[in-house]
C-alpha cells in the first residue's frame, strides 16, 4: 500500500461520508414525511405534507436548546451529536443505492450490528443524564427494548452469514459477498421458507429498531411525556430527529442489502450512467416499500405495548420465529448435501 | 494386596477430608479436612517413590540395599512445608471470622449479600 | 520497528473484516458534518429560570434523592421477564465454601462419567 | 557479555526473582520511609515489566527460550527444574505484570491510609512472582509450587481489610477454594510422576498414554484449574474475592485468575496435545459448553447485581466466558490440524484473556475509585457523580464500550474474532456470544446511570475527584484500550498469533525440551 492508494482511500472516505451524510438527512427526513402521510391516509386523514419534517427540523433549530438543571451538560450535549454521527457512519458500510459499499472491505455485518447499537446507546446514554424521572424510564424501557430485539437480530445476521458459508463463500459477513450472493439464489424449498421467516423477523425488529409504535414505549408521550426525550430541546432534539430519519433509511437499506439486493439495470441490460439512475431509483423505491411494510402498516395497524409485552414479545415469538428459520437454513443444507436435490431444481427451474 | 493398601488409605483420606469440607459446618473440622487431604495427597507421594525394603535416601555412602526414590520425597517435603502456610493462614483467618461473627458456623458466616 | 503500512491493515477474521480506522476517518468526518448542521441551531437558552427545572408534568419537583431512580429500579420490564431464572441462580449463590466444594465435587463427578466411564464401556 | 545481554540471556529467572527479592526488600525500606516503600516496589515491578518485555521481544523473534536451573548436566532432567519460555507463556506475562505495574502506581494513593501497608506490598510483589513463576515454568511441581504461592498471598491481600468481616470471609473462601483446587493439582502431579517418572510438561506430553490414570489426572486438573480460573459452577468464589478485595488488588487478582486458565491452556494443548482427541467426550466441546453456561449465567447474574464490584465481578464471570469459548472452538477443530476458523477462535480467545484484563480491570479501578471518593459501592445509594469526577466518568465510559464489546475498542476486535469464527462450529454459539454482549452493555450502562449520571444528590456536594496517581494509574489502562482498539491488527500478528501458534504447536514445546535433555 503506498502513499497514493491510502490518499485515495481517505479520500473516497471523506467525500463519502460527507455525500452519505446529506443524502442520508435529506431521504431519511423525505422518508420521514412519506411515512407520515401515508398512515394519515391509512387513518383516513389529510395527513402533513411531505416536506414537514424539514419543517420540524427547521423549527427545532430556532428553539431554545435547555439544559435542565439536574442533566450533566456534557453528557447531555454529546449523547444527541454521537447518535447522529455513528448513524450516518453506517451508511458507509451499506450497499447504497445498488452500489457497492462505499469501503468494500473495512467493516462487515458484525459491525454494522454493533453501528446500530450506537444511536440507541446514544438515546439511551442522553435520556439517563438528563436526570428526569420520565426520561429515565424512558431510556430503561430504550435499554430494555434494545437487549429484547438484538436477540432475533443476530439470530437473522447469523443465520444468513451461516448459511452463505455453508456455500463454500469466504467473507461470508462482508456486505457485498451478501449482496452479491442473494440468499434466494442458492436455496432449496426449505430454505426458501426459511428466508422468508427470517425476513419476516428483521421486518418485525425494524419498528423496535426505530422505535416506532407498537415499540415506542421509550417515548411514549401519552405515559411518560415523551420518554428519553423528554428534557431535549432545540437543535439536540434536532439532532436525535435526524438520527431517527437516517436510522429509517439505514434499517430499510439493511433489509434491502440482506434480501433484496437486485438491480433493474442487468435485466434491460442498460450500462454507464442510465443504469446508474435506474439503480438509484429502483433502491428508493425498494426502501420505500420496506419502509411502507415494516414500519407504516405495522405501526398503523397495532397499538403500543407495555415494555414487559415487548421484552416477551421479542425473547418468546420472534425469537422462536427466527430459530425456526435457521433451523429450515439448516435442515435445507442438510437436504442439499445427503439427498442432492439440487438437480431437481435445476430441471424443474425452481433454482 | 497388601500393596495396594497404601492407594486404599489415600483413596480413603481424600474421601473423608473431602466428606468433612462439605458436610462439617464447623470451620475449625473443614480445616481439619483440608488438612487430611493434604495427608492423604502427600501419603500418595511418599508411597510412589516407595520400594520393598528401600532404606531412606539421605546416606552418602549408602550401607548397601536399594534406596527409595528422593524425588517424590522432596516434593512431599516442599508440599508439606506449603501445607503448614497455608494451615497458619486459614488458622488466623478463622480467629478473625470467630472476631466478627463470634461463631464457627459456615451457614452463619456465609449469606451472598452485605 | 514497525512497518508505518502494518498500522493501516485491516483484521481479517476469514469471514469478514474491521479497520478501525476508515472508521474513525469516517466518525470525524461526519462529527464535522453534523457540527456544522448543529451549528445553524440556537445555542443559548435562558439559564436559571424554572424552564431548566425537570419536567414533571408541572408536579412539584421532590428532593434530588428521590429524583434519581435507583440501580436496582431499572430495567424493570426486562427483569419481570427474566426474573425466575435469576431467583434460581441466586440460590445457587449461597455463600457458602462448603457448597462451593461440594461444586467442585460434583463437576469433578461429571467429567468423570463424561471422560472416563465411556472409554471404559468400549 | 554486557550487562543488558547478560539480563536477556538470564531473563526468566530475572522475571521471577527480582519481584521475589523485592518483596522481601520491601519492608527494609518501609522502615525508612513510605514514599520511599512505594517508589521501590513500583520501581522493582517497572523492571520486571521491562524484563518481561525483553524476554518476549527475544521469545517472539529466537523461539521457545528454557532457562536450567543449577547444574547444566541434563542426564538427569527429572530432577532439574526447567523454565520453558514460549510466545504464549510471553503474552500471559506481559499482561501480569502491566497489571501489576498499574495495581502498584494505583495503591499509592487509593492504600495511603491504610496500616501494615509493608506487608500489603510484599505480598502484591510475592503474588505477581508466583503468577510471572506459573506462566513461565516448565515444570509441573513448579507449577504447584507458584500456585500455591500466588493462592496465599492473593488469599491474605483479599482479607486485607481485615476489619471487615466480609473481607476475611472473602479471604477465608479464596484460601479453602484454591488449596483443594492445588492438592488436586498436586494429586494429578503425582499420578504423571508415577507413570512417566517426570515432573517436566514437555517430558509428560512427550510420553504421555492417555491411560486410565492420564484420565483421571485430566479431570482432576481439568476440575481444579477450572475452579481457580472461575468457571461456572466453580466461579462462585470469584465474586466473593473480588467484590471484597481492594480494587487495587483485584486487578492483580484478574490476572492471577488467569494465570490458573493459562494453566488449563497448558494441560490441554500441551501436556494432552498429543491425546487430546482420543477423548470420547471432546475436551473441546466441553469447554465450549463451559464457556457458554459461564458467558450466560454471568451475565444474568450481574444484570441481578446492586453492588458495584459484585456486579463488575460477574461481568468478569461472563467474560472469562468468552476466552473459554473461543479456546475451546479452537479445541474443537484441532484433530488433526486446527483448522484456518478454529484458529480465528483461539486468536480471538487469547486476545479476549488480555482484553478482559485491562477492561474489567479498569471497571475495578473506576469502581475503587467511586469507594475511594464516596466510601460507598452500593448502586442503590450512588448518583450524580459525573459532576464532580469528570475523568472518573470518562475512564468508566472508555471500560462501558469496551467490555460490551464496542467499536473501536479492544473488546470489539476480539469478539468480532469469536463470533466470526465460533458460528461454523454451531450459529447458536455466536448468537447467544452477541446477547451477551449487548446484556453487558445494557448492566454497565445501569452502573453509568445509577453512580454517575442523575440529580446531584446533596450527600455528594463535597466528592471530589480521586487523586492523579490513581487517575493515571486509570489512564494507562484506558490509553491500552484505545491503542489496541485501534490498531487490532498489529496487537493480533505481533502478540496474539505468536501466542496462538505456540500454544497450537506443542510438538515445538516439547522437542525443544528434549533436545536438551537427549531424548530423555
């Protein structure tokens, strides 16, 4: 490695991470306000317009920022600023808009597991040192919710990446081994199942993740009065806004990369910067129906559970449902090798 | 037979010192327990270096006759010379417990929290 | 001494990677992104009058011991569930050497029968 | 020869006998002065450290050192006491004795007003000899030797604080616990001794059978340092000990429990190198399920905790889970090669032993910080700290990523190391290696809570910050941590694989001992 290739590394990181950072405000908030007017019209309301969350930020950043007099200042002003941060340092390991991730071989899975982590801490870090009984209970319930659904999550990360290595794949946890070795392609009818319960799982961790209904009861403003954010104000309430905008794009591209990483361009064989565009705005479109499924429907549809339900609800059902995945992962290996179906796929196309 | 009669009796002490650590709940008795384990671990020493009719291994000019092994010997004597370390330790800690807790019982001194 | 290139190189772990300091190159970057989107807020706010006081849904505040929620209060939901398992691993923490042998004891029996009684079947 | 190759050519019974030497030093020069005590004891054990790291600079370079005491004829190596010094022995020391070394610079203040602090050095110093005297000796007597010498020293500095009761309870239960777990070693001793007549591991490994006493010693070594490394169910001493001791003994403790489980790495892969897989029950797979049971229960129970040390000594618990699981996953896959995962494993394993080092001992210094500042470790009656021990807070947040296994900490790159590698073995293992992990995180962020952040509480208006030796002492761990956060890769190819390969390569070991003695 010379001098040039590490410049030009730390440059495609820098401007990366700045591109990433504005794109990923500004489609986190578009997908923000998408999100909003599509439940007012599942309600059978007008709904806001799509551009206020912009609005909101905006707002935000005119009002006073308070520092409660029982926070610890420090704590209490970095906690927003590093959610926002490790946030928008995810989408730097994600395959974004149908591209490669932006450094291909500098973080994996794993991390991006742990990344996630970060803007919850953060929360849950911000919500403690302000020093309120409500926002205490909040960042407890945040805490308590996170360790809930981390379960079936790395029960989804590792079963995917156990399956791929079970191919003969090397750096099975690399994202764009994952993206270019769709789980779909490879697996028998058992498999298959299984991917579809495991997608179902992570389509059900998303609301958590994101702390949306029915698992928002860290902030549950008509209990707790907002929870973790209740002390926040101005540009930190700001700041943990924007951490949840880029969070819904992170978590949606996650479950694009990990089961839809397919792109237009190869089947109208379309090339150079054409193809780009399509790619681009197939994966909208593609965050956009997860969004749609994962977070607007469910949380449209249910309403807010107590945190004991939601510890049940992730340690019982959910991570029951993803071991049954992993265990169809597993018995559709076993198949594959002991009985050789494969062929039988192959001839009947269904592989 | 009769030579196996050495690893019975070591067999033996390991097994009462070890019944009388977990199951006496005198301090002083668990002590004595560990004491003859200790005993019993150090016979199992002296006897693998043993020989039939063997004279100890500390003549220069040996009057004739096999010697028994030294090693183990100097193992048992560096073990006991441990042994009594550790006995004057546990010693003086339980005076200091019987200080605190003026009782001898390990279910009353015992308990997980403050 | 080292090799300067050996500082940058990635951990390889046969199925995926870390560098820590793309990372880190990536937090800072980012740091100043969001200070300069930070910095477009307002920063002051009005010190010392009763809008610094916590929010308690306009009850008066108590005493500052009985604000702070204490450790053994958190995690209430995640304890509720979990609680079972925990009263019985307590009790197994009795506190007492003799049980702490009888421990030893038991496992020594355990390897025991996994280790050696199958060799012997055979 | 010079004198700096003279200390290198003599370097492992340097290791072991100038800390000796100083701890009986010691009270000589307590009688003159206590500033003059504590600059000699931290001055003995910097030597040491700088010893050490010759001795692994050279190990790491040359080889497998051996050191021969007395005389040099070898016709008789039964009778000669051997030091064997390899990468793995090296990578033990080094975290001894930096542990050691920021114990002894943390004692100067958090200690000062404490009585008969003569004899609490001389007893720090014996303890760091016998851990530095297990992880280099290539003896098995020896072994015992230094066992038992780091378990009454260790047992008398756990009851230091000999007005408490819970102290000398703690003591008292450390002491029983470790002298049955050494007779036990010495018993299995005895049974090498009289089938191969050899006290040396490598002679042992060499000839060993696995016969139905080699069984049985397995077990008996297998249960014995498996109880004095805390695993579960024999950990139950450990919170005990480490919950009662002062901090700055506590951290030596972490190591000393370590050395116990380099002791286990040692029989293992080394004396049952050869045998291991002729085992009907694969020790691999056993310790493996060890490793999981102790990660879980560990865990759980210090979710449970509302004492500050008890709870980080349960995270310890937990954490020394993860070494067994990755060593064991190294275990696993070692017939009759280990394989390239197997090896990820044990990489991930052995760095996991020095990374649990530094961050719960740096969790015990911040906890002996709180005590000392507050005389209180009971989270139920702490808060508001972060007020007034601002660099207390820093060094505890620097510990919390660390030990839940955060980017870019230390803690990250070894788990990143054990779950990537311990999920071919079997997905449940990573899965259950990642929930706790992020229940770490979520017990250490209550600790972050409950002591530091909230209200100020008025009992706490006059804490002030801990003294700047025991910041420093604070600091030296946590600049360790980052470094090796960092840079995990250098960490992993200059110290962590030396080790991994040593430990994996006992034929090296054991030729390299009987080419001394002829084939003996």
């Amino acid at each position: 490695m010379d001098i040039l290739q590490i410049s030009q590394t730390a440059l495609t990181v820098i401007l990366g991470t700045i591109g990433l950072a504005i794109f990923g405000i500004i489609f986190g908030l578009f997908y923000k306000g998408v999100d909003r007017k599509l439940s007012a019209h599942m309600q059978g309301r007008i709904g806001p317009p799509i551009r206020q969350p912009f609005r909101d930020v905006r707002k935000l950043f005119v009002k006073e920022n308070i520092v409660p007099e029982n926070a610890i200042s420090w704590i209490f002003h970095l906690a927003p600023l590093f959610g926002l941060v490790a946030t928008i340092s995810i989408l730097l390991y994600l395959p974004i808009g149908g591209f490669n991730p932006l450094v291909i071989s500098s973080g994996d899975l794993i991390l991006i597991l742990y990344l996630l982590i970060l803007p919850s801490l953060a929360m849950v870090v911000g919500g403690f040192s302000s020093g309120s009984p409500y926002a205490t209970v909040g960042a407890q319930r945040e805490m308590a919710t996170m360790i809930a659904y981390e379960f079936p999550l790395a029960i989804i990360i590792i079963s995917m990446a156990w399956r791929l290595s079970m191919e003969g794949v090397r750096n099975v946890f690399a994202l764009s081994s994952i993206t270019s070795m769709p789980i779909w392609n490879f697996v028998g009818p058992l498999g298959f199942i299984g991917g579809i319960i495991l997608l179902l799982a992570l389509v059900l961790v998303t609301p958590a993740e994101l702390s949306k209904i029915p698992f928002d009861s860290p902030e549950a403003e008509t209990e707790i009065a907002g929870g973790l954010l209740t002390e926040y104000s101005g540009r930190n309430l700001a700041m943990f806004y924007l951490t949840d905008a880029v969070k819904t794009l992170v978590m949606a591209s996650v479950i694009v990369a990990l089961f839809f990483p397919y792109n237009l361009s190869p089947l109208f064989g379309l090339e150079s910067y054409l193809a780009f565009a399509v790619d681009i705005i197939f994966y909208l479109v593609k965050v956009l129906l997860v969004v749609l499924f994962s977070v607007t429907l469910i949380r449209v549809a249910i309403a807010r559970l107590k945190i004991d339900q939601i510890v049940y609800t992730y340690w019982v059902p959910i991570t029951l449902l993803s071991l049954v995945g992993l265990i169809f992962l597993m018995w559709d290996q076993t198949f594959m090798v002991n009985f050789d179906i494969q062929p039988v796929f192959q001839m009947l196309g269904l592989a | 037979m009769i030579f196996n009669f050495p690893f019975i009796a070591v067999a033996a002490l390991i097994i009462v010192g070890l019944y009388a650590v977990v199951f006496r709940k005198n301090l002083i008795k668990m002590i004595i327990g560990i004491t003859i384990i200790e005993s019993g671990v150090n016979l199992f020493l002296i006897t693998l270096g043993y020989r039939e009719g063997s004279i100890a291994p500390i003549y220069t000019s040996s009057p004739g006759g096999i010697m028994s092994l030294p090693v183990p010997q100097a193992l048992t004597l560096t073990s006991i010379v441990i042994g009594v370390a550790v006995l004057a330790l546990m010693l003086s800690l339980v005076i200091h417990i019987y200080r605190h807790y003026n009782t001898l019982d390990v279910r009353k001194i015992g308990g997980d929290e403050e | 001494m080292l090799p300067f290139e050996s500082l940058l190189k990635t951990l390889q772990t046969g199925s995926g990677f870390w560098n820590p300091l793309v990372w880190i190159v990536a937090i800072i970057v980012a740091l100043l992104v969001v200070l300069i989107i930070r910095g477009f807020g307002k920063k002051d706010y009005k010190k010392g009058t009763s809008q610094t006081q916590a929010f308690l849904s306009g009850n008066p505040e108590y005493d500052k011991e009985r604000m702070h929620i204490k450790g053994s209060n958190v995690y209430w939901g995640f304890s509720e569930i979990l609680n079972w398992i925990i009263n019985l691993l307590k009790k197994m923490h009795t506190g007492n050497v003799s049980d702490y042998v009888l421990w030893f004891v038991i496992i020594i029996a355990i390897l025991f029968l996994s280790i050696i009684i199958p060799a012997g079947a055979i | 020869m010079n004198a700096l190759e003279f200390f290198v050519v003599n370097s492992p019974i340097f290791a072991v006998a100038i800390p000796l030497l100083g701890a009986f030093l010691t009270p000589i020069f307590g009688m003159i002065n206590d500033k003059l005590r504590n600059v000699f004891a931290i001055f003995i054990m910097i030597i040491t450290t700088g010893i050490v790291f010759a001795l692994s600079y050279d190990v790491v370079t040359n080889g497998i050192r051996t050191y021969i005491f007395g005389a040099q004829d070898l016709s008789l190596p039964v009778v000669r006491i051997l030091f064997e010094v390899d990468a793995m022995s090296c990578f033990m020391a080094i975290i001894s004795v930096i542990l050691a070394v920021v114990a002894l610079i943390y004692s100067w203040a958090f200690m000062k007003e404490n009585t008969g602090l003569d004899k609490y050095y001389t007893l720090l110093l014996l303890m760091t000899t016998g851990m530095l005297g297990m992880e280099l000796t290539g003896d098995m007597f020896n072994f015992f030797v230094f066992l038992e010498i780091t378990s009454i020293s260790s047992a008398a500095l756990v009851a230091f604080w000999i007005n408490r009761g819970k102290s000398v309870e703690a003591g008292f239960k450390y002491i029983v616990i470790s002298t049955i777990g050494a007779l036990f070693v010495l018993f299995s001793i005895a049974l090498f001794y009289g089938q191969y007549n050899a006290l040396n591991m490598a002679i042992i490994a060499n000839s060993i059978q696995f016969t139905f006493l080699d069984k049985i010693a397995l077990v008996l070594l297998i249960g014995a340092l498996a109880m004095k490394a805390g695993i579960v169910p024999l950990h139950m001493w450990l919170p005990d000990a480490y919950s009662k001791a002062p901090s700055s003994v506590t951290l030596v403790l972490v190591a000393a429990t370590q050395a116990s489980l380099y002791g286990l790495l040692r029989l293992c892969f080394t004396i049952y190198g050869n045998m291991i897989t002729l085992s009907p029950v694969s020790i691999g797979w056993l310790l493996v399920l060890f490793g999981i049971v102790t990660i879980l229960l560990g865990v759980i129970m210090a979710i449970a905790q509302t004492d500050l040390k008890r709870l980080i000594a349960f995270a310890a618990v937990g954490e020394i889970g993860y070494m067994i699981l990755g060593i064991g996953t190294g275990l696993v896959t070692m017939s009759p090669s280990i394989s390239a995962a197997g090896l990820t494993a044990l990489k991930g394993g052995i760095f996991h032993i020095m990374n649990d080092a530094l961050d719960i001992g740096l969790m015990f210094l911040v906890a002996g910080a709180i005590f000392y500042a507050t005389r209180e470790t009971s989270l139920d009656r702490l808060g508001g700290l972060a007020r007034n021990m601002k660099y207390t807070t820093a060094f505890f947040i620097i510990g919390l990523l660390a030990v839940s296994g955060l980017p870019p900490m230390n803690g990250f790159a070894s788990k990143l190391l054990i779950y990537e590698s311990t999920y071919q073995l079997n997905p449940i293992l990573a899965i259950i290696a990642i929930l706790a992990s992020i229940l770490l995180l979520a017990i250490f962020v209550k600790v972050l809570h409950s002591a530091f952040l909230g209200p100020a509480l008025p009992r706490f208006n006059e804490v002030k910050e801990v003294p700047k030796s025991m910041l420093f002492a604070m600091a030296i761990i946590a600049g360790i941590i980052i470094v090796f956060g960092v840079f995990p890769d250098i960490i992993i190819t200059n110290i962590v694989e030396p080790a991994a390969n040593a430990l994996v390569n006992n034929a090296g070991y054991i030729s390299k001992i009987l080419s001394l003695t002829g084939g003996a």
